[in-house]
C-alpha cells in the first residue's frame, strides 16, 4: 500500500474587512468576509515540514488589508482576481489561487428623508458573493447570492407524487411556497459588469420566483435559473439550492374555525433541500472553478 498526498490547499478563512472610501464628507463602506486559498507545490510542507515554500497564512490576510489600502477595494470580483494574481505571481510555487469574498451591505440610514453621509444600517442577511480562481495564469469567477428570502403566499402548488404506506402530504393547489436562495452562477467571457451583472441577476431571480406559477420547487429553481440563462449571456451555469421552509396551515377546527389558507405554522425544521444546475450546452469548460470550495 503507498500513501499519497492528493488534492490540497490552504489559506486563511473568513479575514473581515471593512473599508471606507471618503469622497468629501461623503464616506462609501466595503464591509467584506475575504478568505484565501493558495494552491501548488506544497508537498514538501506536508511531507517533511519543510516551509520554504509556505507564503503564511498571516501575510495572507495582511495582503487583504494592505491591497485594500493600496487601491479602492471595488467591486468584489476585481478585488479577488487582485489578490489571486498577486499571489500566483508573487510565489514560485504558487500555481493557483482561490478567493472567496461575501460582501454584507450596508444601507445609508435616511435623516429627513436625505440619506446620511456617513451613517448606516446593516442591509439584511442577503450577502453577494463571489469565488473567483487563479490557476496557471486562467481566470474563473463564480459569483452568487446568499440568504436571498422570499415568500408567495399563492400561486405554488404540489400534488401528484407518489403514495407508499408512509406517505401522509395531503395534495395542494394552493399554498405558501418560500425559501432562502443560495445561488452561483459561473461567469464566461472578457468586459463583465460586474455590478450590473449581479443586479440584473438578482432582480431575474426575484421576477421569476414571483410569477412562476409553481408546480414545485424543483420547476421553480428550473425556471429561475433558465431565465437567468435567458437574460445573461455572460452567465455560462447557474447553480441553485433552495430550503422549502413549510408553512403548514393549521388545524383550527377544534375551535370551530375554518382556516381557508390564512394562518400557518411555520416551520424551521426540518425543511425539503431542493438543489440543482442550469447550464448551456455550449458553456465554456468549468476548468477549476468548482473544485475544493
Ligand atoms: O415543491 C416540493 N417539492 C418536493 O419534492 C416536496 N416534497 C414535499 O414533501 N413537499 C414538496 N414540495
């Protein structure tokens, strides 16, 4: 039996950045959760301990913060691909380089109706993401979207599945359908907008959850993300994964009351996890833009 090292990398996870621009008394926030991958010759550290080849995980993270200074962070696509090439062309060994970036935002709190200079309030849960590789002078950049919630109170319907002897869902067609979306979607091509892009993105997500008429979640994500399809020639493959978080009516018949599609439990666990891929037949090869998330 030999043993071997296989696949590796390593960085440092989750370093927070928060960084103002001031334009005049005007000030803009970048407020970001960057983390590091580098990936390449690295037996020798893992074999025998041997570090000459280990750029350190806290230089890592000191790059983010230097680069922010260095230059205005942007937006987060040009940021990673910044620091990816700087990492593989700075190290020898370094061949690749993975950086994922959250960014949570941040709205200008409104004072008489006029938003503040320099005053905010968190935005919400919804992140914009992105993971963007370096690998052997090749760039890939899968962008996404996190905690984007929503809710149709009509309009979803589910029935027709089969019935074993465990089997106890009563049929709809009418129901709450809801969800957190989790969405990827991989870039192809030169010249991107970045935040056009993820704008229009988003906003064709948003448009088709609402007026899809859903037979179920698994045809909703594959509307939402052929529409994106649709929409974004630079977007070669969309990846969704989708909680259904039930909303189940409630029984208030002991109280003599009709519950006609108006009160609900809603559940937090355990939910149905519907997931899956949208993607050209002619989109570029993904190369690494998925491996080792
Ligand atoms: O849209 C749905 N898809 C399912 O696969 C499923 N399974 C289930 O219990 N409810 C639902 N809803």
């Amino acid at each position: 039996m030999a043993i071997t090292l296989g696949p590796n990398q390593y960085g440092k996870a989750e370093v927070r950045l928060v960084a103002v621009r001031r334009e005049g008394s005007v000030h803009h926030l970048k407020d970001l959760t960057v983390s590091t991958s580098l990936r390449g010759e690295l037996a020798a550290t893992h074999l025998t301990g041997d570090n000459a080849g280990v750029l350190a995980t806290d230089t890592q993270k000191n790059t983010v913060y230097a680069f922010a200074k260095e230059a205005p962070v942007g937006e987060i696509e040009d940021f990673g691909l910044r620091l990816a090439r700087h990492f593989t062309g700075t190290q020898d060994n370094i061949t690749g380089a993975r950086i994922k970036i959250d960014e949570h935002g941040w709205d200008r709190i409104a004072v008489g109706g006029e938003p503040h200079d320099h005053a905010f309030s968190r935005a919400g849960d919804e992140r914009r993401t992105t993971a963007v590789t370096v690998q052997d002078g090749r760039a890939w950049v899968v962008s996404g979207v996190d905690g984007l919630v929503v809710l149709k109170s009509t309009g979803s319907e589910f029935h027709g599945f089969p019935r074993d002897k465990y089997t106890t869902l009563a049929e709809t067609d009418d129901r709450i359908l809801a969800t957190a979306v989790t969405a990827r979607w991989r870039y192809q091509g030169e010249g991107i907008d970045w935040a056009a892009s993820h704008r229009e993105i988003r906003r064709v997500l948003l448009e088709t959850f609402a007026t899809k008429h859903s037979l179920s979640l698994q045809q909703t994500l594959y509307a939402m993300g052929a529409a994106v399809l649709e929409a974004r020639p630079e977007v070669a493959e969309v990846r969704l994964s989708l909680p259904n978080k039930h909303h189940f009516l409630v029984d208030l018949s002991p109280f003599g009351l009709k519950n006609e599609n108006e009160v609900f439990y809603a559940a937090d666990r355990p939910y149905g996890l519907i997931e899956g891929t949208v993607l050209r037949d002619d989109a570029e090869d993904p190369g690494p833009a998925w491996d080792l998330h």
